[in-house]
C-alpha cells in the first residue's frame, strides 16, 4: 500500500495531524495497533456482560489545553459530530476537618466559598491565579508553534498577548523573581500564598498532574491545572473523550485519509538514510514518498524500529542519549472505572450532587499528596492512605450510563515497576490479585467520604499500570510518553537535537506528547509536526513568503492593538 504520509498510531495527535496534512493535500495512512482509534482518547463499554450500557473513559476525561490552541475552530470539528460540555464547579476536595475546597469557574464565587473558612486565603487565591493566568496567556504562543520556529512564535503574539507576557515581566527584578519562580516547587509557591491546609492540598493534587509531587523544584507552573479550569475553563466531550477521537476520525475519513486498526508497527523502513515505510506484525509493508510521522515516543521509535547502524548512521550520539539522557520517573496510572447504581454522597462536606460535576479530588494534605508521587519512584505503591483524582462523569453527561445511573472514574498514581518484584506482568510485579487489592484500598479512602458507595457498585474494572502501558503502548506505561519536567519541556523535548518534530533521518518526523508542548488533549503537537512537515515540503520562495506573512500579520496586529 502507498501513499504520501504513513502516521505511525492514531492518538489524538496523530489524527491532528493526519487532519491537517490532508487539508493540504497529502494522503495519508494511519497505522493503529488496538482495534480502536485514540489511544489515550477513547471511550468504550468496559463491562458489556455485567454493566451493559455503561461506557467508560479509559483514559483522559478532563480537555483544558485543547482549549488554548485553535484546533477545534480550525478543523470545525463541531461539524463532525464534537460538543464540548463545560464543567461549573470545577472542582471539589473535601476535607478530614470538615472543610471543603469548592472551585466554580467564576473566580469570585470561588473565593467566596474560600472565604466561608479562610477570608485571608480567599483575597490571596485571587492574587495566586490572575498571576499564573498572565503568564499562561503570555506563553500560549509559544505552545501553539513548534519550538524553534521563532518566526511561527512570533507570529501567534498580538498585542493583547504581548501586554500579558509583559505583565509578568515587567523590569529586570520582576523577571528575575519569575525565574525565581518557575524555578520553585508548587509546594513552596502554595506556602507564599496560602495557610489553609484545606486549600492548599487540593491545589498541590491539581499542580502534581504533570507527574511530580509537590516538592519538586522546577515545576511550580504545575499551579497552571488550576487556574485553566477557570480561563479557558474544563470541558469534556458530550459521549466522552471518545468523542473527540470520532469526530477526527469522521474529518480524516471525509478528506480520503485512511485510519488502519490492528496494525502494530515493529519496523521503520530506511533507503537510503530516509524513511520510506514502515513493517507491522504479520509483514505488511506500507510505502510512504514523502514520510512517515510517529505518533509514538521517541525512545521506541530509535531503539526498537530501527537497526542500530541506520540510527548511527545519521547520529552517532542518539541512541545513547535517548537511552540514558531521557527522564521517566516510574510513575503511572492504576485506573478504577465503576459502574454505579446512584451517586456517591459526601454526607460531611453539605452533599449536592452539582459539586461532583467537576474534579473530585482526594487529598487530605500536601504531605500525602507528596507521597503519593514520591513513592511511585522509588517503587512502592502509595496506598497506605491512598490521594487520588476522582470524576463521576455522568453528572455532566448521563447519556453515559443508563438512565439514574452513574460512572466513577478513579486515576491512582502508581509505580509502573514495583520495588524488587520479578513476577507480574512484565516482571512489573503488578498481578490481578495486587491491583485488586490496591483498588480496594482506594475504594475503601473513598467511601470514609461517601458511604454509600461501596453498596452502590455494580461492577468495576482495574487496569494495573503495566496493563495500562502494553495497552497504550507506552514505555513504561508513561501516557505523556516522556516525564513533563521542565529540562525536558519546548526546545528540550525530548532531546534538543530532535525538538522540531524532525530528527536526523529524512523523512522521519515525531509527533504526540513525547514533542513540544506535551502530554495532555491538546492536539498541539499534532498540529504544530503537520506545520513542520508541510513547511519542509515547500520551495524556498514560498518559506521565504511564509514569514513576510508571518512578520506583517504580528505587526499589523500591534499596531491595529487587536
Ligand atoms: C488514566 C489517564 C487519565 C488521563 N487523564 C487526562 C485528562 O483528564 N486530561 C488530559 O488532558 N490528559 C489526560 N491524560 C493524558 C492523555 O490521555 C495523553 O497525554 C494523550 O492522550 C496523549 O495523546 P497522544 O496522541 O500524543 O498519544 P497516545 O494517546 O499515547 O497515542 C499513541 C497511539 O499510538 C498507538 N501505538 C502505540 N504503539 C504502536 C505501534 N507499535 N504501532 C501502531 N500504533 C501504536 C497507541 O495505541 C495509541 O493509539 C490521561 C492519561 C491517562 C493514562
């Protein structure tokens, strides 16, 4: 089979760029290997004997960053099928004390419920989110563009973005203390704002999202979690994540592309020092003339699709690096999907059913939140007094079970590669009877909140992290394919040499969470490689063109004080 472009795995990324691509007018081939298309974007009956009816997502539930890129408008993807519902409250965390963290998108109602319990906190949460909120809007322009386009950066500044970024910048001091900042931990940001340990775990929960605990230096921007469920807000897909996935796959199909499911890539094929196809398991060979993308990490794309010669052949150095310099801190998903008879009710936190519309968080103290992610990385498992992120989606979507039923959706972050273990999945150490017990410990935290929910379940599935990892096809069972730490974040990601969503072999291009801006439904990734690739097809008088474009329409822009 032939045609332009061969995407290797159909992620939300991969179908972004699949997108693109053929707006443009390549053809593309997407090569998935589970018999759906999504990855970490899918939704899907998990329980069809015991809880038929009931679809589950099975992965990502929550869509921020989609929301800060233009991907949605671009591709009209509400023409093929797309609704987003949005999340008010955004979240709730209940508290051991009795008190409880309720956030609403309006920012004032939110310190107005601070305020029932901490007036001091309630005026600094204001503070706390319109300055990471000045500086997200600052930086948005840079996620929107690949890394080291400076001219694609410079064309997403208006003037109204340049304010911002220049808000947070202000004179030489002021940058000076926001590197300072960014070179912090969430946790000592949280302490410079804020007293109440009801508010502060929560927050902690939300910034360890990127994968870190709290204490982590470098990654104070984690507080971003938080301040995007109020601007642009939290949606979730009518249907489910899923639904997201269908609509891409609707606006791929409609322009002639072709998404191939069961199809597992082992090999990468080279003429040449270029790229040219691809091999999945049984021999098939899918030709591409102008190249193949991978919608997978780097990591597996060069050292296990590749012969060790053709990857030195272009880079002597790149294996090593990739093997030894990327970072990927054993920490994972072990995910809890239940189907429920009613909804759980936190009879001591005032129980409205309105509070589990958004984030349901667990966490009782920043010190638990911190070893629910310390502990993944060395190998044991948190669970002794389990934190965790809960959403009971069908609160804002019942279409998701039947009717006056519930879903519960429980992500536990979990070490991937058990402490001394050899036996298990893998030799990961996770067995059936381990994840069992470990839900247990977590369905048991949760019902000291909600005592009605233990009765309530009427069946459930668990997905151990090495499960989640052979599923997704992910190293480690790492879903935002490398960790999200600062050093390996814009023109670090994965390896410098590598950023730009090209690599050394022409032809060969990289896409998905493992490239600039990351993990997350974003499609960002997705549609900044399409704009790499399509830009390396042209001749130089129409690059040169492209960023006379570029440049006037940033000036005119400024000038126009749009
Ligand atoms: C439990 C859980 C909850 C999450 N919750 C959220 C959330 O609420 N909000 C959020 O924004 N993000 C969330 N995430 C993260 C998010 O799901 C991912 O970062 C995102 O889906 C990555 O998308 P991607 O397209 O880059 O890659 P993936 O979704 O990983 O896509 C890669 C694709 O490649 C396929 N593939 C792998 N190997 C091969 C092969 N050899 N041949 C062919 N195909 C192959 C895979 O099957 C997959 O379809 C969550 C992740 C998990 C695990």
């Amino acid at each position: 089979m032939h045609s332009d472009v061969v995407i290797i795995g159909a992620g939300h990324n991969g179908l972004v760029c699949a997108a693109y691509l053929l707006k443009a007018g390549y053809s593309v081939v997407l090569l998935e290997k589970r018999s759906v298309p999504g990855g970490g974007a899918t939704t899907e009956e998990l329980l069809p004997d015991e809880a038929p009816g009931f679809t589950f997502n099975r992965c990502a539930i929550d869509h921020e960053f989609i929301h800060l890129g233009p991907v949605v408008e671009e591709l009209e993807l509400g023409k093929y099928g797309l609704e987003y519902l949005y999340c008010d409250p955004v979240v709730f965390c209940p508290n051991p004390s009795g008190k409880y963290f309720l956030a609403h998108q309006s920012i004032e109602k939110t310190c107005a419920e601070i305020a029932q319990f901490s007036p001091r906190d309630a005026q600094k949460y204001a503070e706390f989110i319109d300055f990471w909120q000045r500086l997200l809007k600052g930086i948005i322009p840079v996620f929107n563009a690949p890394p080291k386009s400076v001219v694609d950066i410079l064309g997403n500044y208006d003037l109204h973005k340049i304010k911002d970024l220049f808000s947070v910048l202000g004179g030489p001091d002021q940058i000076l203390d926001l590197i300072r900042t960014m070179l912090t931990s969430a946790e000592d940001s949280l302490n410079e704002y804020f007293d109440s340990e009801f508010l502060k775990a929560p927050l902690a929960r939300l910034a360890s999202e990127m994968g870190a605990q709290p204490s982590q230096k470098n990654l104070a921007i984690g507080a971003i979690m938080m301040a995007m469920r109020h601007h642009p807000g939290m949606a979730r897909p009518k249907g489910g994540t899923g639904a997201l996935t269908k609509a891409l796959v609707n606006l791929v199909q409609s322009l002639g592309g072709q998404v191939l499911t069961d199809q597992s890539v082992e090999k990468i094929l080279i003429d040449d020092g270029r790229a040219v196809g691809v091999r999945v398991s049984g021999g098939q060979e899918y030709r591409a003339s102008k190249g193949v993308i991978s919608n997978i990490d780097a990591k597996r794309v060069f050292l296990q699709f590749m012969d060790t010669a053709e990857v030195d052949d272009a880079d002597q150095n790149l294996r090593e690096r990739l093997e030894r310099r990327i970072v990927n801190n054993n920490e994972t998903i072990l995910k809890i999907d239940c189907a429920l008879s009613e909804a759980p009710r936190f009879v001591n936190h005032n129980h409205q059913d309105d509070y589990l519309i958004g984030s349901v968080l667990i966490a009782d103290s920043v010190k638990q939140v911190e070893l629910a992610h310390s502990e993944p990385s060395i190998g044991r498992i948190p669970d002794a007094d389990p934190s965790f992120y809960a959403v009971v989606p069908t609160m804002l979507d019942p279409t998701m079970a039947p009717d006056g039923k519930h879903t519960l959706w429980i992500e536990f972050f979990a070490p991937y590669q058990i402490e001394n273990a050899q036996d298990g999945l893998k030799g990961t150490g996770w067995t059936d009877d381990l994840k069992h017990k470990v839900a247990d410990r977590v369905i048991d935290k949760l019902a000291e909140y909600a005592p009605n929910l233990k009765q309530s379940i009427i069946a459930r599935h668990v997905e151990s992290p090495a499960e989640l990892g052979e599923r997704l096809g992910a190293y480690k069972g790492n879903y935002y394919h490398i960790d999200m730490t600062l050093e390996q974040m814009v023109f670090f990601r994965p390896l410098p040499e590598i950023a730009n969503y090209k690599t050394p072999i022409d032809g060969l291009y990289l896409t998905g969470a493992g490239t600039h801006p990351g993990g997350s439904i974003s499609g960002m990734p997705g549609r900044n490689c399409a704009r790499v690739f399509i830009n390396s097809q042209q001749s130089v008088v129409q690059k040169i063109k492209d960023v006379r474009d570029s440049v006037k329409s940033t000036v005119d822009a400024m000038f126009k004080g749009k």
